[in-house]
C-alpha cells in the first residue's frame, strides 16, 4: 500500500514543494484522492500575476507527479503555487532567496 494516501482527504489534494526556501528550482509534489481529472499547476506572484505554468494535463488518482519550477529569472521573493483541479484548489507558497 501506498503510505501516500493517508494524508489524502477525500476529493483532495496534497502537495509539497522542496527545497523551500530555494535559490533557482523547486520540485513541487502532489496528487490527487481517486479520481483520474485534469489538473494544472500555475505558479503567481503575490500580487497575482502568472509566471509560470508548469503542468497541464490528466493524472490518475494516487499517483504522485512531479513538476520542476525553474525560477532562474525571477526575482527574489515569496511566489504561491496553485495546483487545481475542476473541483479543488490547492495553493502554497515558495520562497526564492538566492
């Protein structure tokens, strides 16, 4: 069994970013319950404008993906991270400070 799915909520989602604090790149983790739906994953500064969009696409449910932030050109600073599915919505934040 998949340890995994016990931090799972139903119909939710669970993700984690790491490094955080990161000085260029971030891996961002997630997944979704047990449903197969698309789902993207948008990342924003705090004043809400989009700089990145690094996934979009269907995933099974129970399966853990992986995106890459690269930041290498952004400023330093607290970015959110929103992962969102046609039901759900998960944000954090990610600090780059090189």
């Amino acid at each position: 069994a998949n340890h995994y799915s016990d931090q799972l909520q139903s119909n939710g989602i669970v993700a984690k970013a790491y490094p955080n604090p990161f000085t260029n790149t971030a891996t961002i983790e997630f997944a979704l319950n047990d449903y197969t739906e698309s789902v993207s994953v948008e990342v924003f500064t705090l004043g809400g404008q989009k700089v990145a969009t690094l996934f979009n696409r269907t995933v099974n449910g129970g399966e853990i993906n992986r995106v890459e932030f690269n930041a290498a050109e952004l400023a330093n600073g607290i970015y959110v991270y929103r992962i969102a599915t046609k039901d759900n919505v998960h944000y954090d934040k990610l600090l780059l400070n090189r």
